[in-house]
C-alpha cells in the first residue's frame, strides 16, 4: 500500500498535502454539490431550449390517428410524430434524483413503461393522481386545496397556422389565463406539454389570475422518463 | 333510403326554435319558427377565423383562417342538432363592446332568446376579444374556445357527449376535460352539476357517452352555490401539441371551428337516417 511506503512528514508537508489533497477534492465535488442542492426547474430547462424562438421539431414521422371521412370544405391537419431528446430528458432527470426531489407518490411502472415520452408531474403528486396514456402521449391530474391541476404532454404535433406563432415563439413558456384558472404551454426534450390549473372558483381565487403562482406551480413539478429508458 | 317524409322531418326540425328568455318574470314566449325571418332551411356556416365584424382583438374582424381540421372523425359534442355556433358577448343579449372599451362594436340588445341567436350561419367565435392569451390567434390573446348554443335556451336540458372514446381528466367547477385516445384534452365547459352518472376523474368513457347537460355556470362560491354568469350555452376547447410544419409551439387550445362544422355535418346526416322526430317548439326556461 502506499501509506505504508510513505516516510513520517512534518507539520507542514501534512498541512500542505491536506490543502492540496482539499483543494483537489473540491474542484471536483462543486458542480456534484451545486447540483444536489438544486435541480434545474423546468422553466429554464424550457428557456434554455427555447431561447427566443420556439425549437425547431427536427426529423418527424407523419402519423394518421386517426382516419376520418374526408370532408370536402376542409384539409385535415398533418399530425406529424416528433424525435425525443432523450439524452437531455435523461440528463434532466438524473438532476431530479440527485436533488432529491421525486414524485411523492411513486407512477406505477407499467403506466411509465407504455409511455414513450419523458413524464412532467408535480413532485408533491398527491395519493389521489391519476396518471395515464399511451405511446404517445399522457395526461396526469391531482387534487389541490382550491384547485386540480393537469399536466398533458404529447409527442404528436397538429400543423396549423397563425400569425400568432411568431409571438407564441418569442415568449418561450406561455403562461396564460383560461375560462377557469391558468395554463402554461411549452415545448421540452422536442415534446409538447401543458399544466391547467382548474380553480374551483376561478372569479374568487386570487391565484386563478397569477401569473407568479402558476409559474411556481410548473416549477415545482419534476421530470420522470417514461418508455422504460 | 331516405323517406321524403322523415326528410321533411328533419328539414323542419333544422328550423329555428325559438324563445325568450323574458328575464325570468313573464315565462317564456315561444316564437314559432317561420320562414319569413330569413332562418335558412339548410346547415349554413360563415367561414373560418370570419368573427362578427370588430370583435376581435384590436377591433379586428380575422381570427385563424387555416381551415385544418385537428380533430378528423370526433363526434359533434352535443348529443343531438340543431346546435348553433355563435357568439355569446357579441350575440343578442350579451354584453357586447361595453366589457371591452368604446372601440368595440356594441351587443344588439335584446336576450338571448332572441330568434337570431338560434339561426343559421354559425360563425366562428375562436380569437374573439378576450384579456387572456391564447397563442394561435393573431393578436396572442383571445377566446380560446368556440360557444355553442344548443337547440333552446333552456337550462340543464341539453346533454353533451363524449367526442372521442377516452378517459375523464380534471372534473373542475366550470370544466370538464375529456383525455381523448387520440391523444387531446376536450374541455366543456359550463356544465350543470351533478354531471352524469360515472362521470369522474379517470373514468373510461366511450365516445357518443352523456357527460352532462349544458348550463350557464360559470363559478362556484365559498357557501357552495353556483355563479350562473353566462348565457345558455356550451364553450367547447380542443387541446393539442401543435406546430406550423417547422417549430414545436407546445400543448394549447387550437382553432376548431372546421372539426366542429365537419363533425355537426355527420351529426345531421346520422340524423337524418335516424330519422328523429322531435317537438319543433319546446318551452324555454332561464334561470
Ligand atoms: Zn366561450
């Protein structure tokens, strides 16, 4: 063994090799340090995606869902089948874990396996959530005090065009107000998601009109990977 | 075959039903339907993203004009026609400009039992003014859904069914979210409460199923009672990752004033050979 070989040091050489030995220690410990007191939240995962535009979707794969009699007004919408990062999801995930911040309530590994998509669900997931799907897609509802909330994620996109696109784009993450509470809709890891939050009395809940506390609320949900990767 | 007969029928249940609402005091006064009022005895729909003249945002009049249908094959969400598709805000009795500010076209008055509400052409209401975003619409915010008015104004009368087979996401006050197996959310809103049997958070559901019946909820307070701040009617969403052929915009509520006239045609046509007989004037009661 190497200790054994080494000769009696003094004071100093001891204080000098556990300063180095320290410092050594340390370059390497900090980024694992800073990772496992904070994950990335998914607002800047979705900004550093994002940035200033929304991300292109890459090689796609065009899906018929569904077919349906052809109508003689109207086109149907391409629905196109779109490529996951899964190395960034998986990267994503990894954070989650060191962080020590899963979901509470643990997702049955079945539904997880038949989901072929990176799963975004509130880490305090209540006992009473569903989560379910297929493939392509997923839906998680919970049960809040005032309020449900559901996440939907899809890996299928409709084609259809606005000129709102371009300012959907620029804001990145939207946060917005719907008929009854808040929504926020973004693209991450290449897929598609939105978090509602539905309020049980959404003209009396002050926080059915903020934009801070939806943001806090998708910020405090975790990502989980699906598909059995 | 069609018989002449039941063609008959169905051409005179496509009539207009009308009724007024009366504010709740005199009962209701049932208008028979004529054909001097100019209701069209066919299915006739204004076209896509062609809202009432300056209620969309910024005093516009164009919502989405993409005639893309995102939801191929659903089944029309009432359970039965006729159904109209119109403005609320805009419509008789609604509250028209004076929400909004002075550059906005006023309501025409009247209630919303007002024979012209339950005509035909439908219009596209998608983009409508509204305060909150709604990403696909020109000016980033608008309504992010489409009303339907069903055959009378009558409250808790009226069913809505499943579009697609699928599972019942988040029951809400107001909403009710359908995860559709073709992978979006529907939401209806404005649902009288209880909903039909069965229907809950997670609950398998085929498509054509009663969710509930359509009303004017809008809330619900602390003690319990329900705020009835709209008009008669079903605000329907369609939820759905979208993109413009090259960039990925998220999961949001899409334009779907095309699937809903492609879905009420096949409504009437199934109607048709079902020949349904149905009473050409119901009473209307308003709450
Ligand atoms: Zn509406």
């Amino acid at each position: 063994m190497v200790y054994t070989l080494m000769r009696p040091a003094s004071h100093f050489s001891i204080k000098m090799t556990c300063f180095l030995a320290l410092s050594f220690v340390f370059q390497f410990l900090t980024p694992e340090m800073a990772l496992a007191q904070s994950a990335p939240t998914i607002s800047q995962l979705v900004a550093a995606e994002n940035r200033g535009q929304a991300p292109a979707i890459g090689k796609t794969q065009t899906v018929a869902k569904q077919l349906a009699a052809p109508s003689r007004d109207f086109r149907q919408a391409r629905q196109v089948r779109v490529p996951i990062d899964w190395a960034a999801a998986k990267k994503a995930t990894i954070a989650y874990q060191r962080a020590g911040r899963m979901p509470k309530a643990a997702l049955a590994q079945s539904v997880m396996d038949e989901i072929a998509m990176p799963i975004i669900v509130p880490e305090k997931m209540p006992a009473n959530g569903h989560v379910f799907g297929k493939d392509y897609y997923y839906h998680a509802i919970s049960r809040h005090d005032g309020y449900s909330v559901s996440v939907h994620g899809t890996c299928v996109l409709s084609e259809i065009r606005s000129p709102g696109d371009k300012k959907a784009a620029a804001d990145g993450m939207q946060i917005f107000q719907t008929e009854d509470g808040m929504a926020a809709s973004f693209s991450l890891f290449g897929a598609a998601y939105s978090v509602m939050m539905v309020c049980d009395d959404p003209a009396g809940d002050s926080r059915c009109k903020s934009t801070a506390f939806m943001k806090k609320l998708v910020d405090s949900m975790v990502v989980q990977i699906g598909g059995g990767k | 075959m069609i018989k002449p007969r039941s063609f008959l029928l169905v051409l005179a249940s496509l009539f207009l039903l009308a009724c007024e609402s009366g504010g709740g005091g005199g009962g209701p006064i049932i208008t028979p339907p004529t054909g001097s009022t100019g209701t069209p005895l066919f299915f006739t729909y204004d076209p896509p993203g062609d809202l009432i003249d300056g209620t969309g945002r910024g005093v516009t009049s164009v919502g989405v004009t993409d005639t893309a249908i995102v939801a191929p094959g659903m089944r029309f969400p009432i359970e039965s026609g006729p159904a109209y598709a119109n403005s609320q805000v805009w419509g008789h009795g609604g509250a028209g400009g004076s929400i909004f500010g002075p550059s906005y076209p006023p309501a025409p008055g009247g209630t919303q039992g007002d024979a012209a509400n339950y005509s035909y052409p439908w219009k596209d209401n998608f983009c409508e003014n509204r305060g909150w975003n709604a990403p696909k619409c020109p000016a980033g915010k608008g309504h992010q859904g489409q009303d339907i008015r069903p055959s009378t104004c009558e409250v808790n009368k009226h069913w809505v069914v499943a579009t697609e087979n699928g599972r019942i996401g988040v029951v809400g006050t107001v909403s009710v979210e359908l995860v559709t197996d073709t992978g979006q959310v529907h939401r209806y809103l404005h649902l009288q409460r209880p909903l039909a049997p069965g229907i809950v958070s997670g609950a398998r559901v085929g498509k054509g199923q009663k969710i509930g019946r359509i009303s004017n909820i809008t809330g619900r307070k602390s003690d319990g009672s329900f705020v009835r701040g709209t008009t008669v009617h079903l605000h329907f969403e369609i939820w759905d990752g979208n993109s413009d052929g090259s960039r990925n915009y998220g999961v949001g509520p899409l334009p779907l004033y095309t699937s809903l006239v492609d879905s009420y045609k096949r409504l009437l046509r199934s109607d048709l050979q079902s020949n349904f007989k149905k009473p050409l004037v119901q009473p209307c009661h308003t709450h």
